[in-house]
C-alpha cells in the first residue's frame, strides 16, 4: 500500500506520520483469520451462533422482499416460505433440553430431501431483530437470494448465506486494516479472537457491524490524522450512516478521530463530526419509518430464571431518570458480576455460549493480545490523546450497557440483562491503540504470531470436537473441582 505521511501535533519535532508497510507476519496472521472464519462458517451446525435461528429470518424475509415486519398478536415477523422456516423449526431446533447432542452429516441430506414434502408459507416470529435495519442483513439476504437462484435446497442455501456473510465481513476487515493509519496489530489482535471469526462465520449481523466498526474507526483516524482527501472524504460520510444504522451506540467509535485541528483552515473536525450528524439522521430516520415502535419479547432472567417481558423503553427511561444514582449503582454491579463472562465471551464461546474453550486458552488468548500491544503503534501519541481514546471507548461500552438495560432488561430490574462480550469487539482495537507504546518492543511480533496462531487451532479443535464428534450440552458448565486438568486442556463439553 502507497505510503502517505502528515504532520500531526503531539509528535516531537520533525517526526511524520505515516501508514507503514504491511510485514510478512501480519499478512500470514490475516490469512489466519480468513481461514478460521470460513472454517467456521463450513463446520458450525446451523443455528448454532447465538440468535443465528432469528437472524437467518430476518435475513430471508429481505430475500423476498420484506422491508418491514407486521405484528400478529405478540408475534412479530412476516410470511415466509414453510420449508425455509422448516431447517430450523423442524431439522436443527435450538429449544433443545440440557443433554449430550451431537451433528452428522445424515441430518443436513435429511433436510435437503425433505423440502419437496414442505409447500406453502407461514408466519415467522422474529421479535429480537425485528427493528434491525435491513443494511445490517443485505450480504446475508444476498447469499441466501444465490442459493435459491442456483436450485439449492434451503439448507444449502442457509450455507450460501453464511458464506457470503462472511466474506462481506473478511472484506470490511481487509479494508479497515489498509486504511488503518497506525496500531494495525491491535485491530489484528482483536479479529484473531476466535469469537470474530465465528460470529464473523455465521449468519449474524456482527460480521457488518465489527467490519463497519472497525471502518469507521480506521477511516476516522486516518482522516483526523493523515488529512482528507475526496474519496476519504466520501467514504468517511457514507460510513457514518451505515455504522449507525448497525445500531446507534457504535457511532461515537469515529469520534476517536477528533483532535485540535493544526489551523482553522482544517476541515477535518468537521467532516468527523459531520459523518457522525449523518449517522444520527440515518438513524433517527430508519426508526421513524420502520414505525418507531419497540419489539417487546420474553427473556430468561439471569438473576431468578423465570421467563420475563423485556420493559418498554418509556417506561425503563423514566424509571433511570426518577433515579441516576441507582442506575450508577446497577450499572457498576452488573459489570463488575458479568466481567469474568464478558472476558469468556470475548476470547471464545460457542453454540450460544455453551461451550467453553480449554481454559489454558484464556490466559493464551491475553498473552496474545499484550503481544499485539507490544508491537506498537508506529507513532508518537501524547497521553491526552490516549486518555481521549480511553474515553471514547468507556463512553461506547456505557452506550452498549445502557441501551441493553433500556430495550432487553425487565422493567425496574436491579441488573442489566442481555449483554455479551462480543458487543464490546468493535472498541477493543481503539482500547489496545491506547495502550500502545510508540514502538515494537523487541520479539513482540514472533509471541503475537505463534499465540494467535495456537489459539485459533485449539478454537477450530474445539469447534469441531464439540459438535461432530463428542457433543455437547446447551446448558452453562462450570471447570470441576475434582479435574482441573481436564478443564484445562479439554474443552468444557469433556469435563
């Protein structure tokens, strides 16, 4: 990639700017990541990312033409084709009991076979993704859309979709990696993660919403510290707008890019800042014509485990508002209960967090990212800008849990109910950026290769293990006390 270098304040006298070339190490740590995602997306049994069952509806129903949902009684979703719908509610359920399951080949030729005997349509709820807009499932509907047009039965076409799903996120990822201005080992670290590339290697939205993530946040940087140009520029304002439209709360990740112009003749400030207005335009925009309305649905508490209705945004709000001091209060209790989870979840956690990986791939999985912080960032950065990263990645989580507590908890709980790890991924390269010393220390880069390499093997292990060979089990496991070994190497589904 051609070099392009600028002055930027904070630097010592005489130092430029400028996006470095790509190493050896990181183009083979990129392959790595491209091969475990579309690994993933071949091996994982279908439904079998979290909430992939809903997501694959939503995605159908734009395929054929379906812009908005309609609600029926407490069900809200749209007509869709009965052998479609069949894949999940019939051939590969996900509202199994808590006992030994396992996949074979057998099931997926059942299913195939099994359309021809399936005709009409029915009603498909899906009430937790209802309000998502469609650009969040365009990749996914396009897929699926080529699946039928080439006469493939509809679970070959679900496979479709997840492939090219994948793709458009690998293709966001290659796109923020060369626009990215410095730190480009931290954004590595972050999608070397086994939980990118499974979510990325399904049919969820996270591979648009970590690939936009990651593009606004590199496109932003770039701008705010390497100067604008016109096609920058462009993509900058459209980027805004769809990172938006993912969901609202990741939109401030661009303002990592503000910092005090050098003259007043600088634009740049305000081209961020006017990406981000267009942002909440698109955002505010699509709420009003998809009906502005809330999608209530039932949850399982995870304080009492009974079946709950989520609250009404109104009146979640107005309860936050009577008392700030004891959201404060619930905000900090819930994260600093789920913290441990949310660490889990990160790193890797699979078939709808039921599976654990080893847990020695825990403390591998933070060595490779210390690893990725140790290369560097490429450049000099004072601590107020760090500090400002910091806080654009603190202020996005506070968005993620707030928005969490106000659309997906019941009403006036004590706890915020719903959140997972893998919403933090899209801060977590703004967050390692931060922590960054100006240089590689010395050997950083042969620690951060090996252990991100180990990890994504024993995550495509453990993948493969859990669902075609030993099983496992759709409830929670904790390591047992009288193994500590096994929970070590093991994966949880042989503890």
């Amino acid at each position: 990639m051609r070099n392009e270098r600028s002055r930027f304040t904070g630097a010592a006298n005489g130092d430029m700017l400028f996006a470095g070339p790509w190493t050896p190490i990181e183009r083979l740590l990129l392959a790595a990541v491209c091969v475990a995602t579309l690994f993933f997306a071949i091996v994982t049994p279908p439904f079998q990312a979290p909430d992939e069952n809903q997501h694959y509806m939503k995605a159908l129903a734009l395929a054929q033409g379906h812009v908005l949902t309609e609600q029926r009684g407490e069900a809200i979703g749209v007509e869709l084709p009965r052998a479609a719908l069949a894949i999940h509610g019939v051939d590969f359920p996900t509202d199994v009991p808590p006992i030994l399951r396992s996949f074979d080949r057998a099931q997926i030729a059942r299913s195939a076979a099994a359309d021809a005997g399936r005709a009409g349509t029915a009603f498909a709820d899906f009430p937790n993704v209802a309000s998502y807009a469609p650009s969040l499932y365009a990749p996914g509907a396009v897929g699926l859309t080529l699946g039928r047009m080439l006469g493939l039965p509809w679970i070959d076409t679900f496979y479709v979709g997840r492939l090219v799903n994948a793709l458009i996120g690998l293709a966001l990822l290659i796109a923020a990696l060369r626009l990215l201005p410095f730190g480009r080992n931290a954004l590595l670290a972050t999608a070397l993660l086994p939980t990118f590339a499974y979510q990325t290697g399904s049919l969820s939205p996270d591979a648009v919403i970590n690939g936009l993530g990651f593009l606004g946040l590199a496109l932003a940087l770039r701008t705010g510290f390497m100067g604008a140009t016109p096609a920058r520029s462009m993509a900058l304002l459209v980027t805004g707008p769809l990172l938006a439209l993912c969901k609202g709360v990741y939109l401030p990740i661009m303002a990592a890019g503000l910092r005090w112009p050098q003259d007043r003749r600088n634009l740049r400030t305000g081209l961020i800042l006017g990406a981000m207005g267009l942002g909440a335009i698109a955002f505010i925009g699509w709420m009003h014509y998809s009906g502005g309305s809330q999608a209530l649905y039932h949850i399982q508490s995870r304080k009492t485990g009974e079946t709950m209705m989520t609250a009404p945004l109104r009146d979640q709000l107005a309860i936050l508002l009577h008392d700030p001091m004891g959201y404060v209060r619930i905000l900090v209790g819930s994260v600093v209960e789920r913290a441990p989870v949310y660490a889990l979840q990160i790193v890797g956690r699979f078939g709808w967090n039921a599976i654990l990986l080893p847990l020695v791939a825990y403390p591998l999985a933070l060595l490779m990212l210390g690893a990725g912080v140790a290369n560097g960032n490429g450049a000099r950065f004072g601590i107020g800008q760090r500090l400002w990263w910091l806080a654009v990645a603190a202020g996005v989580a506070l968005l993620i849990e707030t928005a969490m507590y106000l659309t997906g908890t019941p009403l006036g709980a004590d706890y915020i109910q719903g959140t997972q790890g893998r919403y933090f991924l899209p801060l977590l390269p703004l967050a390692l950026i931060a922590l960054s010393p100006d240089s590689a220390v010395r050997g950083a880069q042969r620690i951060f290769a090996v252990t991100a390499i180990m990890l994504l093997l024993i995550a495509a292990a453990t993948v493969f293990d859990s669902f075609w060979v030993h099983g496992f089990i759709t409830s929670d496991g904790m390591p047992p006390h009288s193994s500590m070994g096994r929970a070590l190497l093991l994966p949880s589904p042989r503890w």
